[in-house]
C-alpha cells in the first residue's frame, strides 16, 4: 500500500472513531475493517502510531470532550459522564482525576467561561492526519531480512497483555521459567509469540494481545497444564534484529508497526509473529540482541 494510501486508510479509522466516540457499541473491529487491518494489526499498528492503546485513546478523547461540556455548558456532572459511558459520578470523577489532576467541579470553576482552543485545558487532541504524515516522513533506514521459515510448534504459558506494557511481560517469563523443564523443548532458544484467539487465551479488553513465552517443541508434543501450544506457520518472515537493553525493546517494536509496515511492499499474513531469542539474548547485558519475526505476503 503506498504512503499516500496508508495515511488514508489510517484516516478513515481516526475519523470513524471520533465520529462514534458517544457510542458505547463502538467496535474496533469495524474501525480497523474500514481502514483495511484485521482487528489484531489495526490495534498494535494504532498503538505505535498514538504512542497508546485505542482504550486509553478513547478514554481520553471522550473524557476531554466531557471537559468542553463541563465548561461550556450547565449540564449536570452527573448527565455529562452517564452521556460520555461512565457508569457513575464516582468512575467519572476518578478517570477525570487521572488524566487532568482535578476533579470535574473544580475544572468547571477553573475554566469557565469556556476558551476553545486554551491549552491550558489540557485537552487531548484528536489524533491529525498532519501528525500521521510527520510521524511517517521520520526517514528511518532500518530494513529487516526476507526469510523463509518452515513450520514450526511451540509451548508456553500465555496471558493477555496491554500494548507496550514490557515490565509485565517480562514478569510473565519469570513465571515461565521455573516451568520450562516441562517442555520436551527440541531447540536451544525461546519464543516470545504475539498472537489473539486462536490459541485458546481471551484477551482482557479489546485492544489487548496475546502474549505466549514458549519453547519449540515437536508437533506432537503434549502440553502441560496452564500452557498452550502454538503453531508458528511457514512462509515468509521479516526478520529485525533488536540489539541493545531489554528496556529499548519498545523503540524497535515501535519502528516496525508504526514506520515500516506502512511503507513495506508486503501485507501483514493472518497469524503469529513471533520474538526468537537464541544464546545472542542476554536480558541483562546492554548488548543483547534477538530477532523479532513478522509474517508477509506480498501485496
């Protein structure tokens, strides 16, 4: 998909999004549908062009215009949150804490009359299609290998996860090592698997994956309870290399969906990618590497 076709395709999506943010059925499925991304693609390839999830976006979003609400209108606290899918006063109160440091009340004092456009409201923008062409006119070089992979198994134990949360999933693998002897492991390295339902692991929200730390195994080995098997799928893999700290993982994982993918000459293949740590892995060494393996077809 050329630049040009991406930044509208993504666009549609955004606008699909702002134009629906009332609607407490707002389906992020059709949202990704429109813009031409299967649900899974669409919310990591928006977390990494946002720099957050689509929950947190949209919570944002919302909260912020219930903000403009609050200082441009009499309407009561409570019309207001139940109007912008907040369950309560109480729940409106405390997100609306979170993200702008007062509570609701104190900022209709504060702001009222209402300014449009006063930065000091500490709005939260809806996401620009100038901000999207900036972010992919940055003029990274970074190109992966084509590689071709035959087909492949893995067990491990599973969990959902929200976008860039490192430090849980890094948890997650101190949970898995103590049990990776119950593994018949066939290969001297690990994967880390990105994945969504398909191996039996409902995501908690919508915008989350799934995340597998596993061994490779044989196609019939048995799986232990609490784990999962994946089946990684032959065929063609952009492989990246990530090299540096475990902490800098996010800046790598952030260049591949939210700088090359767009600009690729391939589509994005309907199953796992995957993290392939091999004794070059060292999560405690500033010189660590291992690859990270996206799925494509040609386009």
């Amino acid at each position: 998909m050329p630049k040009l076709k991406y930044v509208d395709s993504v666009m549609i999506a955004f606008d699909f999004i702002e134009s629906h943010l009332l609607d407490p059925d707002l389906s992020i499925k059709e949202a990704a549908k429109m813009a031409g991304f299967s649900e899974f693609h669409f919310s990591r390839i928006f977390c990494e062009l946002v720099g957050e999830s689509i929950s947190d976006y949209l919570k944002a979003r919302r909260l912020s215009q219930a903000a403009v609400e609050l200082c441009s209108s009499s309407e009561a606290i409570l019309v207001i949150a139940l109007k912008y899918g907040f369950e309560s006063q109480e729940a409106f109160t405390r997100a609306f804490k979170r993200l702008f440091g007062i509570n609701p009340g104190a900022y209709r004092k504060r702001h009222s009359p209402f300014v449009a456009g006063d930065l000091a409201l500490g709005l939260k923008e809806p996401f620009s299609r100038a901000l999207l062409e900036h972010i992919n006119q940055r003029g990274f070089v970074v190109k992966p290998e084509i590689v071709t992979r035959k087909e492949e198994y893995a067990i491990g134990m599973g969990d959902s996860f929200k976008p860039k949360d490192t430090k849980s999933i890094q948890a997650h693998w101190d949970k898995f090592k103590p049990r990776m002897h119950e593994v018949a492991c066939n290969g001297h390295y690990a994967f880390g698997i990105c994945t969504n339902k398909s191996c039996g692991i409902e995501p908690k929200a919508e915008d989350h994956f799934i995340y597998v730390a596993a061994l490779p195994v044989s196609a019939e080995a048995a799986v232990p309870p609490g784990m999962v098997k994946v089946k990684l799928e032959a065929g063609e893999y952009a492989r990246f290399t990530h090299k540096g700290p475990v902490r800098e993982i996010p800046r790598t994982v952030s260049y591949i969906w939210g700088q090359w993918q767009p600009d690729a000459p391939y589509k994005l293949r309907e199953c796992p990618d995957f993290e392939l740590c091999d004794e070059r892995f060292n999560p405690d060494s500033d010189d660590s590497e291992f690859d990270i393996y996206v799925p494509l077809e040609r386009r």
